[in-house]
C-alpha cells in the first residue's frame, strides 16, 4: 500500500522534474537534504552558513513509521546532497533513489561509511518473527567513532558538490570531529573505569555500535528496532532475574519509548530506570532547544556514568 502511494507521488513529480524547477526557498547555497536526526546534525555541523541543511524527518515523529509526503520527494529530488542511513528504516526511499537524476544529486548513505555490525539477539531477548537471515544494524551513529567518520564522509561530500566553500567545510569538520572524539574519550574513560560492564535495555535495543566500541555488555528486551513492544514472560523473567543477581542499580529505556516494559523490571527487582537517547529523532522541544547529537550524548555519558558505578 506505501508503495502504491509513493509511486502516485512520483507520477505526480513527473512534469516538475522536466522543467527543472528549484524550490521556492532555494537561496543560492547548496541545498542538503539529510532524512533523520544523526545525518542531519552531523550535515548542519559541517555546512554551517554555507550550505542549506534540511532534516526530512520532522522532531518528534518516530522514523521506523514514516512516510514521505509529496514534498518530502519533492525536496530529495532537487537537494544538491542527501544523506539518509542506508538501511530497512529507509526502504521508502528505494523508489525515489532509482529515479533520482544522479548528476543533479550526490547520495551519501551512512552505513557505506562505516564498518557494518549485524543485528544479534543475545540470550533472553525476544526474537523477531519471519526475520530473513541476517541483516545489518542500521544504527551506525550511535558510537562516536562511526560519528566521527560519517561526518567525515559528509566533508568530503559537501566539498565535492560545493568546492568553493571546501576550506569552510574542512574547518568546521574539523572543529565537530574535535568534539565527537572528546566524547569518544569521556565514554571510553568511563568504560575503562566503571565498577560494572553490563547495561540492561528494558526496551528495544538500537545500540549494538555503541557497546561494541566500548566493550559493554548487555541483555534487552528486544534486538535492534523490533516493533514488538510487548515483551514475553521468558523474556521478562529473564531480565529480572538477571537485575536482581547482579543487584542492577539502574535499567535504560530509549527515546520515545512507552516505558512499560522497564515499569515492570523496576517494580518486580526494585531498580530505578534512566533513558539512554540513541538519537534517532528528538522530541519538537529538543529540537526548540537546539540539542545535538554530541549534547544528547553528553547526557547519555552522565547516565551511563550513574548506571555503571
Ligand atoms: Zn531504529
């Protein structure tokens, strides 16, 4: 049924394709269309004044149900630059992808610029249904390391698409990496130090990046962006008993999460609850506030610190 509208949409587009027609608020600088939050973050960090930066998915909605609107396409038709993640999230975009007029727009998909994890399920996790093999995890900017190369990916980008503004790019670049790798240390000092390695996800788990690269471990209630929201008794059982054996201070819920999953575990093993933001979208007041990427992060290294002390 999606497809059956975005392809509507599509036809729609024909006739404005053919006379090249630009956005009305095009101002001249490159225009970069970034599809969630992390592309769009570390694409504003580079561009600053130079390049027109746009996230495509608006604050506060859930990108695992997003739809493009016609303008969406529009918008991704005639940007100079899209960054979008690469993986089952975007599978809307596929369509658009195949007809987009390539010398016009440059394609930087994260997960080609980071080496690929595949999703797991570890014991005691609910596993996902009709899951055909395996897949890569599409939540790639969740360890700085990954972030550090995908805004180095998106400097490369901009200064090829816009090599008037390259010294620009490059310096801001620069200065964000700078940023991206002091957060890099502060979760690798903390991981190095803490009195306990393990971290229990009382909701989905999109931060397999993440505890790799600093040697976590962890249980959850479920692997990657699973849709199931309503954990199993197997499932759950398992998760408290292991709170309450190694006498886990704290369990973490993600962003817009429902929470109830994790109101379980609390009452049941007598634990407190902490949110670990793994960035996928933030929240309209988030996005008022200017949060980013690296400020959400610093919150998530002060939760983290909390949990595993
Ligand atoms: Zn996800």
């Amino acid at each position: 049924m999606k497809r059956f509208v975005l392809f509507f949409c599509l036809l729609l587009l024909v006739p404005l394709s053919g006379c090249a027609a630009r956005v009305p608020e095009d101002d001249g600088r490159l225009a970069v269309v970034a599809s969630n939050f992390p592309a769009y973050d570390f694409a504003r960090a580079v561009a600053g004044e130079a390049a027109s930066v746009t996230m495509l998915i608006a604050p506060g909605t859930e990108v695992h149900s997003y739809d493009p609107t016609p303008q969406d396409i529009r918008r991704i038709r005639e940007c100079d630059l899209l960054v979008f993640c690469g993986g089952e999230s975007d599978a809307w975009m596929e369509d658009i992808l195949a007809s987009l007029d390539r010398s016009h727009t440059a394609v930087l998909a994260m997960m080609d610029a980071v080496p690929l994890l595949n999703e797991e399920t570890v014991e005691g996790m609910e596993a996902e249904e009709d899951e055909e093999g395996e897949e890569y995890d599409e939540h790639v900017w969740t360890s700085p390391a990954n972030a550090v190369r995908i805004t180095a990916a998106i400097r490369d980008a901009l200064c090829a698409a816009d090599p008037e503004n390259a010294a620009l790019y490059r310096a801001n670049a620069e200065e964000y990496i700078g940023q991206l790798e002091a957060l890099d240390a502060d979760f690798a000092a903390l991981a190095a130090s803490a009195a306990r390695r393990t971290v229990v996800f009382a909701d989905r788990f999109p931060l397999l990046y993440f505890v790799r690269e600093f040697g976590l471990e962890y249980c959850a209630a479920f692997p990657g962006c699973a849709e199931e929201t309503e954990p199993g008794a197997q499932t759950l059982a398992f998760l408290i008993r292991k709170v309450r054996e190694e006498e886990i201070p704290y369990v973490f819920t993600i962003e817009f999460s429902n929470g109830r999953v994790a109101d379980m575990i609390c009452e049941a093993a007598g634990c407190g609850r902490l949110t670990f933001h793994s960035c996928h979208n933030v929240t309209r007041d988030e996005w008022e506030a200017g949060e980013t990427y690296v400020s959400l992060m610093r919150r998530n290294l002060e939760n983290l610190r909390t949990a595993l002390n």
